[in-house]
C-alpha cells in the first residue's frame, strides 16, 4: 500500500520495513495515504515543550506549568503525564504524586509569540487553516497536490520536520476525510502521533470506540446519553435520527451524523470569531473565594492574552459556575466600551462572582469576552465610575512590554499565586 518515510519524505508505492533511502524506520502506510486532505495538527504538551526548549536544563525533567503551590496545573509534559499529572488538577496533589517537578510559571506571551511561528509555517502549505487554540489547527490540504508537487500526506510530514527543525518542538497530525476525524486521529498516537482514518474503515473504526471521544460533549451531555444507554458509537446507530434528535435536540442531529462518521463542516480560514473563554475544571469541588478568585484571575489574564494576540477586545464579560452537582450558573455583563484588558476582565467577572449567590462548592469556573471587535475599537475612554482604570490600563500595557521583553515571570501579579 501507499506509505512515506516520515523522516525524509521518500514516497513508497508498497510499504518497506524501512526506508531505502535514509535507512530508519519511521514509515507511514494507509491504502487511502494519499488521497485524503483534511487535517487537524496539535502540538505536544505545548507549553511545556517550549520552557524545555527555551530551557536545555529541563529536557529530561517533569515540568508542570502552573501557579503557586495553591493554584492548578495548566499543562504538564509527558514525563509528569506518566506520573498521574493532568489540566486543572491542583498543584499540592501534582506535586504528592510526582514530587520532583519542576514548576513553571505559565509565559503566554512567549506561548502567543510561538504560536504565531507556528501558524506562518502552516501558511506555506495552505491558507485554508482554521485555528483552534495556541496550539491546534484543521488544515484543509484539497488541491494542493499539484501547487507543492506531493500528496497533502508528505507536506504535512514536512510541516512536522520543520516545526522541529525550525522552533524545536513537535506536534501530531491526524489525517482523514473530515474535522471530525482528523481530530480523533490528531489524538491517536500522541506525541509526535500521525495517525490516518479513511474512509474505508471509518464506520468499523467507530464502533466501539466510547462517545466521550466527540469533542465538545460535555460531562451533563455525557450522564444523559449514558441514561439513555449510549455509551459507545454502536449505541447510536440503533437510534432513529428523529428519536434523537427529539430526545437530545440539536445535539441529537449531531450524534446521528457523527456516528456514521459524517461531519460536513468546512475548515473555515479567518472565520469570526464570536468569543474568547478560558475554563478550568477541579478535580476536587472547592468553596474557597481565594482559591476561585486566583483562578478569576489567571483565568482573565489568559483571555486577554489570546485577545491581544488577536488584535480583538470584547463588549461582554461572562462568568461561567458549575456546582458540585452540575447545575450550570451562567453570568454576563454589557461593558461601556470594548476591552482587552486582564485587569478590567478580571474586576468584572470579579463583581459578577460577588453579586452571585454562593450555596455550596463549585466543580468549574470560566471566564470569556464576546461581542468582538477590533482592538483599534476597544477601551476609548474607560469606566467613568473608576477614574484609576485607565492608569491601570496604561500599566498592564507597559507590562505586557516588559513581559515581551524579558520573559512573563519578570512581573507578576500576587493574585495569580492564590
């Protein structure tokens, strides 16, 4: 069958054990190679990845990316993955189960500044990308065969190689016939993964794999599907679309399509984005208002991050609760003028966790902007009620500059230690 080295990109019509060209035997085959061309690439352990790379003394090491020894953990790399560390978990459990790590302050400013190397190497392969996050894209290859003289399989091989070569880090890649399956394939073999799903295989491929594979299905969604006795993509084709869809909503519809392994979403380049958020989830519930207001915080410098990198402010702030028992509080508030600023970001959600009614321990907390607009647009004259603001604008900017400059731990706030 079709296969490729993935070192250094020969090209196999039947699969070798390893490469006559470069001898190693790093070769990818799949009868249907080199026909596919939707993509999704994720980075591995991304944050994580660039304090090593930035950071030669790191590289064996278990690195953990997060806060104080009362925050939670934003990332961790595999070394600490192997020991039990995961997102969200708290920082004094990471640490009892993998004591020798070495905690890292997170840099989004590096993170952004990366991301954006990342993304210009992708443009040379295509301009249909769709963005993510930081570290995650689905890249539409259709019809580039001709323009780059390889299939979409070798130059996606190629934007690995050079994401190596060129900024020291690596990714994954899943291969497939669409988004949907691009990203389960992204996931398949992480890290340095390239996994590939035709369309042949596509409808065994799902059987028996678990409905928690859909991305964007949510622990509730997750409960109630169980109830219903879906728990594997099997458990669907059984159902009719209209049973479903009245059973689930929208959802339903959804669930009917993806199980046959259809997903008629198009990678969208420069599609608008209608919000930036930021959640985190708690392997323990906690009550505590330092600890949520830690988390309000960084959870807001985080937005506003990805905001200026965007060049976008937003006109409403929302601030997201989940209960202990999953019941979902949802808060938002129309500001005077468009922001990007953390500070403001964070004062607001803030007040809105004040103004709410707190019975019991929290599982989740989120915080995002919408309405978005150009960043030219945003923050003209500030909150009149708060005549400091606009010098705590002008401080957060200079900031930012320091933080670009020097690196992000050169300054930082003693709220994001909480």
């Amino acid at each position: 069958m079709p296969a490729i080295c993935r070192d250094c990109l020969t090209t196999f019509e039947t699969t070798p054990p390893r490469c006559s060209n470069c001898g190693r035997p790093q070769i990818l085959a799949h009868p249907e190679l080199f026909s596919l061309s939707i993509a999704h690439m994720d980075c591995d352990a991304f944050y994580a990845s660039v304090e090593k790379r930035d950071n030669p003394q790191l590289a064996n090491k278990p690195v953990i990316i997060g806060g104080g020894r009362r925050g939670v953990v934003s990332t961790a790399c595999y070394v600490a993955r192997v020991r039990g560390v995961k997102s969200a978990m708290p920082m004094y459990q990471a640490l009892k189960l993998c004591p020798d790590a070495v905690v890292v302050r997170p840099r989004m400013d590096e993170y952004v500044k990366t991301s954006k190397e990342i993304r210009k190497i992708m443009q040379d392969l295509t301009p249909d990308i769709e963005p993510l996050s930081l570290d995650e894209a689905f890249i539409d290859m259709t019809g580039t065969t001709k323009l780059h003289g390889a299939p979409p399989a070798v130059m996606l091989a190629k934007l690995i190689n050079r994401m190596q070569d060129e900024l020291g880090l690596t990714g994954s890649i899943g291969l497939s016939h669409n988004k949907f399956l691009a990203k389960v394939a992204s996931d398949l073999e992480k890290p340095r993964g390239y996994s590939v799903i035709g369309v042949a295989e596509t409808a065994e491929f799902l059987q028996n794999k678990p409905i928690s594979l859909i991305w964007g299905v949510g622990s509730v969604s997750q409960d109630a599907l169980d109830k219903a006795g879906i728990r594997v993509f099997k458990d669907l084709l059984r159902w009719d679309r209209r049973d479903l869809s009245v059973r689930f909503g929208s959802l339903g519809d959804r669930l009917w399509h993806l199980a046959r392994g259809q997903d008629r979403r198009r990678v969208t380049a420069n599609a608008a984005i209608k919000s930036i958020s930021n959640e985190t989830t708690f392997s323990e519930d906690t009550s505590n208002p330092d600890i949520l207001d830690g988390h309000i915080w960084r959870l807001a410098e985080k937005v506003s991050d990805r905001a200026k990198a965007r060049d976008l402010a937003g006109g409403v702030v929302t601030l997201k609760l989940k209960r202990a028992d999953h019941s979902l509080l949802s808060r938002r508030l129309s500001l005077r003028e468009p922001t990007q600023i953390a500070d403001r970001i964070y004062r607001t959600a803030r007040n809105l966790f004040d103004q709410t009614s707190h019975a019991g321990s929290y599982r989740l907390i989120g915080v995002g902007i919408s309405n978005l607009v150009s960043e030219t647009n945003s923050h003209l004259t500030g909150d009149l009620l708060d005549p400091n603001e606009r010098n705590r604008a002008k401080a957060e900017r200079a900031t930012d500059e320091i933080r670009a400059k020097f690196g992000s731990g050169s300054i930082v706030k003693g709220r994001s230690l909480r």
